[in-house]
C-alpha cells in the first residue's frame, strides 16, 4: 500500500510550503487509493510551541484534508532510545563521552540514488563521508531530525516520501539508518523550493503565517494555487481546459502530470485571481 506523511515541525508558522508538502503527499496517496499520515517533528524542545501544534491542526481542518493517523514524536522518546541501544549492541553505534550516541555505517559507500521528482541525485565522496557517521541522541537523551524521522518512516511503514529540495542533504544520511535498520527503503521524491521575491519562503517569517492566507483565500483557491506550485499536467492548453481543479479532481488527475525539482515562484496576484473564480 501506498503510504505518504507529512511532517511539519511545531517551530514556526504553518506557512504555504509546507501545506503544498501537505497537498502533494495527500493526493498521491489517495490518488492511489493510500494512506496519510501527519507526523508533528516536537524534538526541538528550545524552539517548539504548543500554539504552533495548535496552529498546524487548525490549518489543515480548514484545509479540509484528510489524514489516516496523528502522531507526535514526543510520544516516541522510549522508541528512539530502544533502536539506538539496539545500534550500540550491534556495533552500529556509539556512546560518546557526553552521553550522546553517534550512528556508524560500516556498509558499502553510496554515491547516487535515484529520486521519483528529480531523477538521479549524485553525492561527493565528502557528502558519503560525513553521511557515515553522525550524532542520532543529543546528550540530552533527545533524538536528532535525521535518526527520529528514519525510525518513525520505518514504523509506520511509509513508502514514498515526498519533501522539499532542501531536505536532499538529510537523503544519503538516512539512505544509511534505513540500510542498518531494515531491508527496504522507502522512494524519495524531492520538490523545488518556493520562492518569493527571490528567496526562499521561511516558516518562521511572521507574514508566512498560513492562517492570515485563510482569513483572506478561500480553501478551494488556495489548494488549487498550490497544487500548480510545482506539478503540471503535460498538456501546454491544460490552464484553458482546466482552470478550476477542485481537490477530487486533483485526486483524480495527480498521477497523470509531474512534480517538478526547480523552485516555483508565489504570485499572490493568481491566487487573487483563482479566488475571484471560487
């Protein structure tokens, strides 16, 4: 079966990045009649807000997008430390002299894979050597990004992963904890950034607060903006023939057209426009 999930972080603003992660990763999920699950990233005890929770669950429920299963990796720090002692006792791991543990990949080096969105990614051999061992628990007992998201990908048996370009840097580092871990990797499809003004949209940019999108769009304009944020049907007359595509509609045509790799800029004047037409 075909699952997905999506897994934004309690750090910032619910911005319009991360509900077009969200999007993606629904519709091919149901578009193939699969499952999807929202994964709250609460590690970053320094930096995580119970209002920015709040703000993600509120914003989806407007969205109106179905998820299967919530979970918080919060409610997973005993699993997180199982698996890495498990590492320790295998020789795959280490317990450093401040308590923390660092991962240690003894297997064959990785050079490439081939990604769903972006076609073959290549890695120098100084990305596979860093790639090979890193810290998985901080000394505070807490788990890192890397080490916590290949842990819950394999326990809630996510198949295909659907993310953002800047996330390809994290890709050879978990490629490694899933060989250690498990006999299968799940597929990874990484899509271009969004862009305004010629930078990168950040979520913790205060006008990147996704609500304030909602008080002013209508949801139905909003998914359809965002679902032509880097995917496209291959018809070159598909904005005459479809220019309104409601969220069955998406599900019914994603897996026709393409994600793409190459950043997508926010024109808030084609919202606009979409609006209007809703």
């Amino acid at each position: 079966m075909i699952i997905t999930r999506c897994a934004p972080s309690n750090t910032g603003f619910f911005h319009i990045g991360t509900a077009r992660t969200l999007y993606f990763n629904y519709l091919f999920a149901r578009s193939q009649n699969g499952k999807l699950i929202l994964r709250i990233d609460n590690t970053d005890v320094d930096r995580s807000e119970q209002k920015f929770t709040d703000l993600i669950y509120e914003t989806i429920s407007k969205l109106n997008i179905e998820f299967d299963l919530t979970f918080k990796q919060s409610e997973r720090l005993d699993r997180y430390k199982e698996i890495s002692e498990s590492l320790i006792s295998k020789d795959q791991a280490k317990r450093n002299e401040d308590n923390s543990i660092s991962f240690i990949y003894n297997g064959d080096d990785i050079y490439q894979w081939e990604d769903f969105v972006g076609g073959n990614i290549k890695c120098s051999k100084q990305e596979n050597l860093i790639s090979r061992e890193f810290i998985i628990i901080r000394n505070n007992g807490l788990p890192t990004y890397n080490f916590a998201t290949v842990v819950d990908d394999i326990d809630y048996n996510i198949s295909h992963i659907i993310r953002g370009t800047d996330h390809i840097p994290n890709t050879l580092k978990q490629i490694f904890l899933y060989k250690a871990l498990t006999d299968s990797l799940p597929k990874f499809g990484h899509i271009g950034l969004l862009t305004k003004n010629g930078k990168k949209i950040s979520k913790r940019d205060k006008e990147a607060d996704f609500l304030l999108l909602l008080n002013e769009y209508k949801p139905e304009a909003i998914l359809n903006y965002i679902l032509k944020l880097g995917w496209n049907l291959p018809d070159p007359n598909i904005d005459q023939k479809l220019p309104l595509i409601n969220k069955q509609k998406a599900i019914e045509v994603f897996m026709n057209g393409k994600m793409k790799s190459s950043p997508s800029n926010v024109d808030m004047n084609k919202l606009t426009w979409l609006n209007k037409k809703y």
